[in-house]
C-alpha cells in the first residue's frame, strides 16, 4: 500500500505550508497495520534518585509479531517532542502515519514481517494535546491532593524511562533487545539503555543523536530550550495549574527548538527576505515581521499549545541526567548524522563511533547528505539510512 | 613588545575562569600605540527609511597613519556585543587590549606601519558600560523630552550604519578603502559596504560571517536573540527607562548568544557534567544546575548589566534589513570560516565564494581549524587567518 511519509512532526512543522515544500517526499512501502494505543501500569516506581511515585503508566504501541523465542524485539525511543507514534496510524482516515512509518514496515529496513518493534512514550511525555499520550509525570493527578502535581513531581532522569521501559519489556517476557533505535533525545535514550542494561542489547541505531558522552554543551542547549518558559509570569514556578498558562514562554521555547532543527537552506528556499504582510515593512516599525519569523511564531505557537509546561520542563531536566558510559556499551552500533544538523552536527556521532571502535565495540558512521537540518531524520530523509539500518539489523 | 592575546571579548566570556583555558594563548607582536576613543558628529542624519535624527554620533578608533594620497585605509567592523576597540589599550594599564590585536600592529597581517585602520562603533552600539561607547541610538536622549528615546527613536538598518561610516571617511577626505573587514556581525556589515560601495571598496575580508546573501535563517536567529527581552515583564515595549530593567531577560539574551558562540568541544573540556555546587546533586531538584549552565548564566548577566535592551534589539533588527547583493560586490574577497562554528557554519562562507566566483568577483575561502566555536575569531585564533589577510592585502 502507498503512503505518504508526511509524519507527525513534520504535521506540526507545516502549520505553514510554505515550511513543507523542502521536507514533503513521498515513499513506497510502509507499516500497513492499524495501530492500537496500549498502555502499561506500574502500581509504584521508584525513581534512580529513591523518590517513590505511586501508578505510574506509560503509553506504547507494536508494529510486527513477537516470535516464540522472544527474541526478535526492536525498542523505538522518541524525539524529544516526539510519542510512541512511530508507525502506522491509529485510524485508516488518519492524515499522517507515524513519523518513521518510511522505515517501519513490511519488507522496509525495520522489517515487521520480521521483527517485532515496540516504541513507548518516555515519562512526563509534555504532549498532552495527544489523546494517546499518557506518560505519568508533572501533569498527571496526585491522587493525595487531586490535584496536578506540578513542580511538585520528583525529578526524573533518562534512566527513569529506560526502567519503566525495562518493567513493560520484563511484564511482556522479553529479556533480549535484538537492537533499540532512535533519532534526537531517542538517540540519547537508546545510548542510555545500550549502556544500562549491556547484556540485553544486542544492537544499537542513534540516529543525529549527541553522541555517547553526554556532553557538557547538549545539557546547556536543553536549559536554553526551557529559559523562555521561566521567563514567563505565567508559569509561577510551576504553579499554573487552573490559573492562565505560560503560553508565551512556551512559545518562545518552542520557536526555538523549531528553528534549531532546521537549516539556513531550508529558511532561504522558504522565505529568503520576504516580509510577514506585504502592507508592513520590517525596516518601518520594531514589530513589522519578515515572513520566516512571522512562521516561526507561528509554528512555535501551535506546538506550545499542544504541551505542558512543566512536562517539557522536566524532560529537559530528564536529559540534562543521562548515566551512560561509553564503557559499557557492548552493542553493535551505527551512529547516523545529517550534513545540515545544527543541533547535533556530524562531529558528535563521528566522535561516538571512535570512541567505542578504540574500546573493541563494533561501530560505523553514516552522514546523510540533506541540507535542511536535523528535524530531517524525522521525515522522509530517514529512508537516506536505511540501507546502513537494513544491515546492521542482518549482522 | 610582546602582548597577550586575551580580547575583550575573551575577557566577557571569562568571567569564570574554567571558560578561558581553551581560549586564551599569547601572541607576538600588537598593535602597540595608545589608542585614543574619537567621536564623530553629523549635526543630522535621515535613516534609509526617511526619519531624521538630529544630533548623530559615532566613536572610532584608528591605528596607523593615513598616507598622503589616503588610498591606505581599512575600515574595521565589530561583531554584534563588540566595540570599536579592535586593537591596542586606552591606558597602558588596561588588562587587554582590543580583541584582533594579534592581527593588527606593525609587522602583523594588517600592518599598522602601511595602513591606516579605522574601527567605528555602530549605530545603537548596546555595550553602556563601555564609557567609550557613545553612539547615538534608543539610549540617546531626544533632546526634545529630555530622556531617552527607547521605543521611538527610529529603525535603524545595517546600511545607516555604513552612511554614517562613509560621512565620517567623506569627512577624512577618504574616497576609497583598501580594504573593509570584520567577524561575525562585523563581516555582515563589511559585506553591506562592499555592496553598497563597490567602486569604493577594493577587498573584503569576512571572518565567519553569514556570507553574501543575507539568510533568512540568520533573520530567524537575531528574533531568537531578542525574544527573551521582550518575554520580560520589565521590558514594557521599550519604556523600561527610570524603572526596573528588563535584566533576566537581558541575561538570557546573552546566555544564548553566549552558547551559540561556543561549541560542543568547549563545553566538555571545561564542564562536562560537574555539578555547580557540591552539594546539591542537579538529578534532586529542578533548581539544581549543572556547572555550565551556572557558569553561562553568570557569563550571561555579567553581559547583560553592561547592555542596554532596547539598544540591543536595535541592532538585532539592523541586522535583520541588510541591503546586500552579491551581485554588486567587486572587491577581492577572502571568507574565513571556523570549523566547529555553530552560528554561521562553514557552508555559508563557501556559498559565498562560489557565488562571487561565479559572477567573476575574485574570491577565496579558507578554514580555520579550532575546536570551540564561532568566539573564536574574536580571540588568539584570528591568527590562524593572519597569513591568508596578508596575502589578500598584498594583492
């Protein structure tokens, strides 16, 4: 069946259509299921730092058949921004399949006639316009007060996610991960649990990811990406529950996380020094907007709408506290780059991959040639590494 | 007589000293006179967009001595938090001298003993703490109210600052520039005068600039610069002035310029993922930080107190209304670009070239080589340019 590979992401960054010419491609082949929301309960979790959170859940959804052996498992970890929605839609009149849908597929690199392919939400998951998202975090009900938690949930760290993930993969029988796989901050979480949980994964995908170290300047760019929300009265240290909601701050931030995942050639084929409105002249009045802002806004905007503050605010926090050691990461891994990526550039994947060949891990860099930044790796452009993704999953 | 290297800017940047260890080498031979801060009045100014302002003025620096046929000039341009002050000391006691004094002096690529170099401020230079900086802009007072314009004085473009430049050379009797160079903002504003004045302008050099066709991604990210500001209640649209100062969001402002400026490899050299205080674990509270983000965040206010927001977002919006065209530029032209810069990558300097080139503008492009960032051309590694400027300058 033919599908579009316009994902959800790219939903969001096309609010304006002029965003979407450079991204929008169409592929062949793709998951064909209908995709079914599933949800995993925990009665108590206690967190890495020892704080214990009663009924914690998680949203996750499965592409393929897990076999008798148990042992055919492919773990999906999301962007940042991102949800479990990885593949498929969830009804046939959908609009978008998930955003990885071009490479999730029968006879596609992540093969489900073959593998079964699990991808969950992460905890404080801060999309709450999503119906199926329904991580426990910051906005979830404190049953002792009936109230949303707010500032009042523990700290999560990356390691949280991967240990409620460990509990839904221990609950479903599953010891082994035939390889766990995802772009951006899933990136960063797959490095987290090919260092956590060594012997149980056998293959490790990062695609644009920060590498295997955790650096120092990745921690930074997450704080700038949550400065705008604290910047906003309306956020009162987390206390807006019920009171009007930092939706500037937020737009702020997402504005900025928007612009970070594109490039400086996907701004000038879209826009180059248009203006906002033909009538207002930027050179005229401090407010009077060029066209690529005015989108911006816009974009930033819509997605601001579609979150909790707290929640992006503590998933930030959540990457900002990853424990992995290059050291202990065992699997046989690829580390996936775009030219264009302003986030993550290429040197940071290229780095990762020397740094575990030195140690004896098996591992190989792949840069995809795209000149419209990082958020590529959520489009159509992923189809640039399927072949590598196609044969590290046939080693 | 040998100098440090250490740049103002580098002096900003280090407020902690753990910033500077990549950063700060010495060099051999400056720029060695005493430079006096000059002004520059025009009794009237009308902007590009018809407003007038009376009572206009710039301050400038020179080094060098202008010849008798005054055919020697180099007009410098600063980067967008720098001054006029690109080389030398205003007191032989100042701690640094101007940040490219290791490429302006006798003997060095820009040779201070065969030209004659001028350094202005721009116009709404934000930098009120420097007393040397007095150019005229929302901080001025409109002698009409007697306080300072801030919102109402008039939009300013990148192309009044270069009028306001050629009034001052028409005033010097200088008709031509051997050269008009400049990093970051500063090759932005070379590139406006290049185009601008071509049958005025014989070279260009541009020190990781955006290149020759004003991006829109560039637009997108002066906004990113800006929006912090305008997120701070204390702003109030400009009329801040006699109340309490818009200083977080300023601080934020600076932090991310700050970041951009920087690189990945800094980050981890200097920080990795120390904790800010020894006692208070970042994986416990959300207010815990991580030592980067609180070393960033002192960096940032240190800037912020030293600015004017309004001033600020002034010269944010100027740089937004260039009014290059490549296809105007006649000067032989040298684009150097940095490695590791995440603010105006490599690309966009080789963009350049190959389209001076192929109208049959004489151009160049070369890399330096250096693993933390775009800041880096305003510190030690300009150095690493010197020979390429030289041999432009000779040509």
């Amino acid at each position: 069946m033919q599908r579009s590979s316009f994902s959800l992401s790219h939903t969001l960054l096309c609010a304006a259509a002029a965003v979407c010419a450079a991204l929008v491609t169409t592929n062949a082949q793709a998951f064909d299921g209908i995709v079914e929301k599933q949800v995993f309960n925990l009665p108590t979790y206690t967190t890495v730092n020892g704080q214990v959170i009663k009924g914690v859940r998680i949203g996750y959804e499965t592409y393929g058949r897990l076999n008798a052996a148990r042992d055919n498992v492919i773990l999906i970890n999301h962007f940042i921004t991102g949800t479990s929605h990885a593949a498929g839609r969830y009804a046939a009149s959908d609009a978008a399949p998930g955003y990885w849908d071009m490479i999730i597929g029968a006879g596609l690199p992540i093969d489900t006639d073959r593998f079964f392919v699990i991808a969950t939400d992460a905890l404080a998951n801060p999309n709450r316009a999503s119906a199926t998202v329904i991580s426990t975090g910051p906005a979830s009900i404190d049953a002792a007060t009936g109230k949303p938690y707010g500032p009042r949930f523990p700290v999560l760290a990356a390691r949280d996610t991967v240990e409620v993930q460990k509990a839904l993969l221990d609950a479903l029988g599953i010891r082994t991960l035939y390889a766990v796989a995802g772009a951006s901050a899933g990136a960063w979480m797959s490095v987290e649990w090919a260092s956590a949980y060594p012997e149980r994964v056998q293959r490790l995908v990062s695609i644009v990811g920060p590498g295997v170290d955790s650096p120092a300047y990745a921690i930074a760019k997450m704080s700038s990406w949550g400065a705008a929300v604290r910047l906003d009265p309306n956020w009162a240290h987390g206390d807006y529950h019920g009171k009007a909601e930092p939706l500037a701050g937020m737009t702020q931030a997402m504005r900025l996380v928007t612009l970070d995942a594109l490039s400086f050639a996907w701004a000038d084929k879209a826009f180059g020094q248009k203006w906002a409105d033909p009538s207002k002249n930027p050179g005229e009045a401090a407010a009077n907007q060029f066209a690529v802002d005015a989108t911006l806004e816009k974009i930033g905007e819509a997605r601001a709408k579609g979150m909790d503050a707290n929640s992006w605010l503590y998933t930030l926090k959540a990457l900002q506290l990853p424990s992995a050691k290059p050291e202990r990461i065992k699997a046989r891994s690829l580390f996936v780059g775009i030219s264009s990526d302003q986030i993550f550039p290429p040197l940071l994947s290229k780095r990762a991959v020397e740094i575990l060949k030195a140690q004896g891990t098996p591992a190989e860099y792949v840069e995809m040639n795209s000149p419209n930044g990082h958020a590529d790796a959520l489009g159509a452009t992923i189809g640039l590494a399927g072949p590598a993704i196609a044969s590290l999953l046939a080693k």
